[in-house]
C-alpha cells in the first residue's frame, strides 16, 4: 500500500516494519494515499 508524506508529499511505496521514516526528507508523518475512485452514494 503506498503512503504519502506529509512534509515533502513525495509517495513512498513500501515500509519496513521497525523504519517509519520518509526515505527523502526524513519526515516521520506518512499517510496512507486514497483511492482516485469516485464514489456514488445515494441521497434517500
């Protein structure tokens, strides 16, 4: 699952599990990257 950095909002594609750190600026505030799907959601 590809996450996004917070500070220098580069992705970054793959985690190790005990390093959770941007490999370019450092950063240790990732998000996970949301789907570009739209989703349709009725009004009733």
């Amino acid at each position: 699952m590809p996450y996004i950095c917070l500070h220098c909002r580069k992705e970054v594609k793959a985690l190790e599990k005990n390093f959770i750190r941007c490999p370019y600026c450092g950063y240790r505030v990732l998000s996970k990257k949301r789907s570009t799907l739209a989703k349709e959601v009725s009004s009733s």
